[in-house]
C-alpha cells in the first residue's frame, strides 16, 4: 500500500477496532540494514511490526516494532507492537485510502478492464 509519503508497506491491514498495522518484511540481515525509511511508515499505522525468518537475529528488530517469525507455512507473534494511535485526521486518511486501495483490488476480481495502476494509489508491479 503506497502512504502519502510515497512509502510503500509490504503489508497493510485493518483490525475489527479500526486499527492500522503495518508489516515490513525482511528478507535478510542486509535487507533490515539497507532500509531505514521503515520509520516513516510509524506515522501512518497504530502498530508496526517486522516479519522475519527463524534464522534473523531478533536483537536487531527495534522495541519501538513488532515481531513475527514465519517460514513458508506458519507466523508466530514473538513480540506484539506497541501502539501509538494515529491523530483522527490521520486515521481517516489513512483508512480512506485503504479502502480505496482495497475497492479497486476487488474490482480487479470483478472486471476484466481493470490495470494496476489505474486507481491512482498502485504502480503496475503491485
């Protein structure tokens, strides 16, 4: 999901409650190295959090972040994210454009003329 930033999270979700989680993946130490920007994502979710290998070194996933461990087949919740709630007009932004990206994607289902990229809020690779 492309944020107003013009930060891409891997992950986007809504909670039953209206909370906003955010998951960054990380493939490899060099990966978590390389990215820094994953701070400018904490501004637009209630919660953020990093999904790793088993094999990551853990100690490096900042307290201020998540975490899950997954492998092709199961994530487990090692640690739950803090929450910081987003400011109202934030949150409703931020949903608005969620529901919007989630509109067009089911569109995308439903009718065959649909491209990526044509919503406004996704590239073509998305």
């Amino acid at each position: 999901m492309t944020l107003a930033n013009n930060r891409r999270a891997d992950i986007a979700a809504m909670g039953p409650g209206g909370d906003i989680w955010m998951i960054e993946i990380k493939s490899s130490i060099q990966d978590f190295k390389s990215d820094s920007k994953w701070r400018e994502y904490m501004d637009y979710c209630d919660r953020l959090t990093f999904a790793v290998a088993a094999d990551f070194p853990q100690a490096l996933i900042p307290p201020e972040a998540g975490l899950i461990v997954a492998d092709a087949f199961y994530g487990a919740v090692i640690r739950d994210a803090p929450e910081a709630r987003l400011v109202p007009a934030r949150r409703k932004a931020v949903t608005l454009r969620f529901a919007r990206l989630a509109a067009a994607r089911l569109t995308a289902f439903t009718d065959a003329g649909w491209t990526p990229g044509d919503d406004g809020l996704t590239s073509p690779l998305s």
